[in-house]
C-alpha cells in the first residue's frame, strides 16, 4: 500500500511503518523479510503499546498534527480482504486531504 500511495500522482504524503510489541523480539527478522515498511521495536521505557491502548493489528492512522484521526483493526479486518484492503486505504487518503 505505501508504494501505491507513493506512486499516486500526485504522491499522497502518507508514511506507513510497523510497531512491534515488547516480548515479541524474536520474530524481528523473520517479519522484516516480508514488509516493505520501516519496524519499530517498542521497549519498556516507551511500552508505547500501553499508552495508545493498542491490541494486535490495529492501525492507528493519525493526522498531520500526529493526534489519533482513526483506529482500523486487522484483526477484525484482514487485508487478505480486498473490501478491507480499499477501507484502509480510503481512511489514510481522506484523512491525508483533510490536513
């Protein structure tokens, strides 16, 4: 998805990027084969997963003031599912053009 909404014309200024849950470490390697997308790892001193209340699979899609505009769960909505894939898309590029 990053490369589509980078290769729009013109480009949509929407990055996407990963957040991997402490105590999950170990498959580091083995999921960034697989992504495109920059991976954070979080660590005890941020346990970002706790302050953002966030569970497996959700995507929080902020806005340009980096405030939370939506949450889109994975998990409830895999993007195997082309109807989930175009949701999630739809909600990054309208929340893109509000800013």
């Amino acid at each position: 998805m990053q490369k589509e909404l980078g290769g729009a014309a013109p480009p949509v200024p929407i990055s996407l990027l990963g957040v991997n849950a402490i105590g999950a470490e170990a498959g580091n390697e083995q999921l960034t084969s697989s992504v495109s997308i920059p991976w954070l790892q979080d660590v005890p001193e941020q346990d970002a997963r706790a302050k953002w209340g966030a569970i497996n699979g959700d995507v929080f899609v902020l806005g340009g003031d980096n405030a939370v505009a939506s949450v889109y769960s994975l998990e409830q909505h895999p993007l195997t599912e082309p109807a989930n894939y175009d949701a999630l898309k739809k909600i990054l590029l309208d929340t893109a053009a509000a800013e």
